[in-house]
C-alpha cells in the first residue's frame, strides 16, 4: 500500500489564447496518488482540503479513482488553487492561492509500503514540519520513502531556504525524482549529474532521478548512471507529466521486487551493497525498465488536457507500440 501525503490543488487552466479556464483536480501529490490508484497501486492519500466547492471538486476526483477519503481533512479555510496558462509549446506557467498546515501526528503508517511525499507539502510552513515528522517515523518504521522536490520558485522562499528543506527530505528518501528546472534553479550551474551524486551521499537514496521533458530521463544510483528517451508525442500540454512519471516509476520499482520495507537503511539497493533488500545483479537493466515506464506514463498525459494519468494497460500498450517501431 502507498501513502501519499501533500497538498491538493485545483487547477484552473486556461484554454490557449483565452482567459477561459476549466477546472480540474490537481496538485502534485494528489496527481501521484490519482497515477498510482490507475497504475494499479492500492494507495491512500492524506491532505487538506476546504469545505466548498472546490473541495467537492476534490473530493469526487478521488472518490472517483478508488482512493477513500478516510485521510483527507475539510479544515482548510479555502481549497487552494493554481491558475495555469499553457504556451505554444505546451508547458505550464502558474499563480497560487495556496495555504497548507496538515496534522500528521494522528496519521498511520499500518500496512503502509512506501510513503510518497513532496513539493510545496514539503516546502510551506507550517505544514513543512508535519510531513517532515511523518518521513521521520517512516523512516524509524523501515518504510521506504519517495520524494520529488517539484520545485515552485513563487511559494518556497528564499533559494537557500529551499536548497535547506530539500536537502532534508533528500538525505531521508529512498527514491528522489526531480525535474531539470528544479536542479538548475536549486543548484544554478551545476551539472544535472553532480547534483543527483550529491543528494546520493547526503543519507539513504539509493536512485535518484532526474527528467528532461522531451529530451527523457536519467538517474543515478550505486551502479553508475542509466538513462532513458521520452516517446515522441503531440503534447497538448504538460500538466501532471512529472507527476505521472513519478507513479510509474515506483509501480515498476514494485513489480522489481526493489521497493520494499527493510530494517537497514535504504530500502531500496541498487547494486550489491549490504542491506535487507538487493534491486538485482544489473542494477543499470531496473533502472532503465522503470525509467522506461516512467517515460512512457509521463508521455501519455502530456496528449491530453490536465493531468489525466494513463492506465497500466495503456502504459503497457505505449510500450508495445514503442517496441513494435524500434524492431521495424
């Protein structure tokens, strides 16, 4: 089972050349919740909301995914929302009416496998604090803990204040996914490579990830580096896409076998390191399979409006149709 803890968000995103917005149900630990319920993943999500109609709007987004609202708290004064207009090329640009405080103190980690945790859930005060209190006790409980950054400049303070709070979640994860405009405002000017080292040597990651939009994905891990391209698609836009990659590549990191609670540090072993869980002899071949998946999961909600994340089965499909043209 999955826990994912962070902030919901309704999204309210222009249509092009319009000031026209349609709503959906968003936030990037919402959308990693609602990517792993359709990957298959049994998941819980826990996060706030207010009592009104874009708590509604939440609400029925997850009831519709199968994911219970048993940990989903109504006290937020108001729902917070994201305004996004979408450029020529399809990337999102956003402005936040956001507030985030969560009790985490009450939450339980029974039957809990892997705690997913991150961006501004783990970047605003005073909620910060709460998820922080909650990886450290799945970290004391032996359950493996993802983390992605998913940096937004406008909500997180100083960058030094920033670089401070995700070097903490960092050298506490397992598994940290961030985007290559996360790396490059966090550490300007530093290579993508020597940043994804760093955050290896801070504590217990083990992979650690870094996505290049159309350009695919690369990670790091004790067995050297793996990388991997992004299917080529019509993007209509990118919402949700960093997201879903997340999701897939912990589902396959699942379905490896490498994902796992563990009584030594870092759940997850890449390579043959000593420690309660082994990834495999050829750490490099998982590596590439999850980051294949997980490109292909981001590729496919890029052809859609929202973040909308694709179905096990369609993921499956993308990657049969992607071999198919390679062996052609």
């Amino acid at each position: 089972m999955f826990l994912v803890v962070g902030e919901a968000v309704v999204d309210l995103i222009a249509r092009r050349g319009t000031w026209v917005f349609d709503a959906c149900a968003g936030g990037s630990p919402l959308n990693v919740a609602v990517a792993l319920a359709r990957l298959g993943q049994p998941t819980r999500y826990a996060g706030v909301v207010g009592d009104d109609l874009f708590g509604e709007l939440i609400r029925a987004h997850l009831s519709g995914n199968g994911i219970g609202l048993g940990h989903l708290s109504d006290g937020a004064a108001a729902t917070s929302v994201a305004f996004a207009r979408v450029a020529e090329d399809g990337s999102a640009r956003y402005d936040f009416r956001f507030g985030w405080d969560l009790d985490t103190s009450a939450l339980s980690l029974d039957g809990v496998a892997c705690l997913h945790v991150g961006s501004l859930g783990c970047a605003v005060a005073p909620g910060r604090s709460a998820v922080l209190a909650l990886v450290e006790r799945a970290v004391d409980a032996g359950i493996p803990v993802s983390y992605d950054p998913n940096v937004r400049p406008a909500l997180v303070g100083t960058r030094d204040e920033a670089v401070a709070w995700v070097e903490r979640f960092v050298a506490l994860a397992d598994v940290v996914k961030a985007s290559a405009d996360d790396l490059a405002w966090l550490y300007p000017g530093q290579d993508e490579h020597t940043v994804l080292r760093r955050w290896l040597s801070l504590g217990r990651t083990r992979l650690a990830v870094s996505t290049r939009g159309a350009a695919g994905a690369v990670a790091v891990h004790a067995g050297g580096t793996t990388s991997a391209a992004a299917p080529p698609v019509t993007v209509v836009d990118t919402v949700g896409a960093g997201d879903t990659f997340t999701a897939a590549l912990l589902a396959r990191l699942v379905a490896e076998g490498a994902l796992k609670p563990g009584a030594d540090p870092g759940a997850v072993k890449l390579g043959a390191d000593p420690g309660a869980v082994k990834l495999a002899a050829d750490p490099g071949a998982v590596a590439s399979r999850a980051l294949t998946d997980a490109c292909a999961a981001a590729a496919l909600v890029c052809t859609v409006t929202g973040a909308d994340p694709p179905t096990a089965a369609m993921v499956a499909e993308a990657l049969d149709e992607g071999r198919g043209r390679a062996s052609g």
